[in-house]
C-alpha cells in the first residue's frame, strides 16, 4: 500500500499495473449515464494548484467528484498566496480543513514531498516544476496498453524538449519499470547533460529522429516550454520544427501500428502539425479522458481501496 504518490520511482511493477487495472474498471464506469460511484463519499479532496493548468486541475477535479468526494479547487491566483503566504501555512490551513487528498502543481521541485510532511492525508504530485508528473505517466501507459495491447516490449520515442519536461522524467521511469525500451530524442541542447550515465536500463539518448521513427510503436511529443527557457536553446522555431518536428513527411516513416501521443498543451506547428495532431494515428484526446480514469484510480488506491 502506498501512501502519496510524488515520483514515478514510488512505483514497482505490480503497483503500477495495479492501478492500470483499477483504471480500466473505472472507465467502465464513464460509459454509464450516471458516472457517479459512491466510493469516496464523505471524504475531502483538494487541488492545489501555483501552476497554470488546464487539463491536469480540470482531470483531478472530474476524478474525485466521480468518486463522490467533496472536492475544494484552490489556485493561487486570487488566494493568500499572491500575499506572500508561504506553503507551510497554506499546508496548515488544509490540515486543519481535514483534508484526505491534496492533488498539488507547484513551480518548485520537490514541493510536494515538503507538503508531504506537514499533512496527515495523501499527497499527489500534480506536476513539479521541471521534475516529475506520475499521474501523467501513468495515463499515458493506460493509453499505450489499451491502443497497442501492452507496455511490456514497447519501443517508445519521447521527442523534443526534455531537459524542461516532468512529463519524460516520470515517463522514464514508469515505462522502463513496466518493461519498454524508452529512447529520449532533442537537440544536445534539449536534453540534459550528463544524463547518459544516469539512465535507467532499457533507456538510450539518439539525436536524429528520422533515424528513430521507423522502429518505434510509440512517438511522444512534448511541448517546446518556452516558459521556462531563460537562453536560447535553438536558432529559430522553424529550425527545431525542421529537425524534431513531426509532420506528415516524418509520420510516414512509422511503422502502421505506431501511436502518436502529446501530453498537451500543444504548439501546433512547432513541435507538432495540425495534420499529426489530428489525425487518427494522434491519441491526444484520448489521453485527456484516460487521465480522469487513472486518477479516479490512484484517488481510490491512495485513500485506502483495495486492488
Ligand atoms: C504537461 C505539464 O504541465 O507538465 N501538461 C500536462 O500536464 N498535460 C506538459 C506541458 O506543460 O508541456
């Protein structure tokens, strides 16, 4: 039984498929007329969130209330936070609110482990600054297991702006741990230094993506975060869109079976064409509905279901 979820890392195998299971049963549940299960009732759910985010708040949201919880949503704009309140305090007031779950974003990697010792409930990591976001891996994996029939022997490409992305670290582990063969592709510049000698087995940095794409299953695109660029990390847009671009030249050249996934939001354009975006190969729709599912499951594991 796990307790929070801050890190993929926090996942073995088992665990993880356990909750990949669990998430399918609840999608079962998303078909019905009434969505609702009574499962959580009674009890608090809260998402914190100092971070933009549109799918990610709205997914948590949906999550609990489809559990029946009471639901509190807390953005810092317009909080006390804009006054200078610091997390502590904030961490304080949701102890004293009861809270069973907080759901947090924050800009700072590691806020949710810090939050994790301050509160008697469940933390979930809702993104890191730059570090992990493991509901996202694991709503990603659902995706890959219920479009290609499995994770375990998957060659997945995860393409672009790395070194910013908690969205390829927590995928990085959580698609290794389930046995795919993960291959990080960017600019030298894009992805971080030394990381070579830091991956996990299972794992390799290419920097030519023509050559990758005919053997993969999986591409991931991931959104160039411009955000959180403080140099310059390409010439121009349109040079990166020309090297790590996936438009429709470049899509031909996956296999027939090969998925196209993007955590979202998406630049169209940059790193993604309108044409990939939407097109059937593209499961980007599908991983937004999938997210609700899987944090209904990790909602229900953490606050003491059973698998
Ligand atoms: C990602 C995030 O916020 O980390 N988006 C998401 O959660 N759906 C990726 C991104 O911002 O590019």
């Amino acid at each position: 039984m796990i307790k929070h979820l801050l890190s993929a890392d926090d996942l073995d195998r088992d665990t993880a498929i356990g909750i990949l299971d669990i998430a399918e049963r609840m999608a079962a549940t998303a078909g019905r007329e009434i969505k609702k299960l009574p499962t959580l009732r009674g009890r608090t759910v809260v998402n914190l969130f100092y971070e933009d985010s549109t799918r990610t708040r709205i997914s948590f949201e949906a999550a609990a209330k489809r559990l029946s919880a009471d639901v509190i949503t807390f953005s810092a704009k317009g909080s006390s936070v804009s006054k200078g309140e610091s997390l502590k305090d904030t961490a304080l007031t949701l102890q004293a609110m009861g809270a069973d779950a907080v759901a947090i974003r924050h800009p700072a990697a590691g806020a949710p482990h810090r939050l994790a010792g301050w509160i008697s409930g469940s933390v979930l990591n809702a993104g890191d600054g730059t570090h992990e976001h493991p509901t996202q891996a694991l709503l990603d994996a659902y995706t890959m297991r219920s479009r290609l029939g499995h994770v375990e022997g998957l060659r997945v490409a995860i393409v672009g702006d790395v070194l910013h992305s908690r969205v390829a670290r927590s995928n990085l582990s959580l698609l290794t741990t389930l046995g795919a063969e993960v291959i990080l592709v960017g600019p030298p510049t894009l992805l971080p230094v030394g990381f070579e000698k830091a991956l996990p087995p299972g794992a390799s940095i290419s920097y030519d993506l023509d050559a990758v794409l005919p053997k993969c299953d999986v591409v991931m695109m991931l959104r160039v975060q411009r955000e959180r660029m403080i140099d310059s990390y390409f010439p121009s847009e349109r040079e990166y869109s020309r090297r790590y671009g996936l438009d429709r030249r470049r899509m031909a050249l996956l296999p027939e079976h090969a998925i196209v996934m993007h955590p979202g939001p998406m630049n169209r354009g940059i790193e993604i064409s309108s044409q990939v975006a939407d097109s059937a190969r593209s499961t980007v729709v599908e991983q937004v509905a999938n997210g609700v599912s899987v944090r209904m499951a990790v909602l229900y594991l953490l606050l003491g279901g059973n698998a």
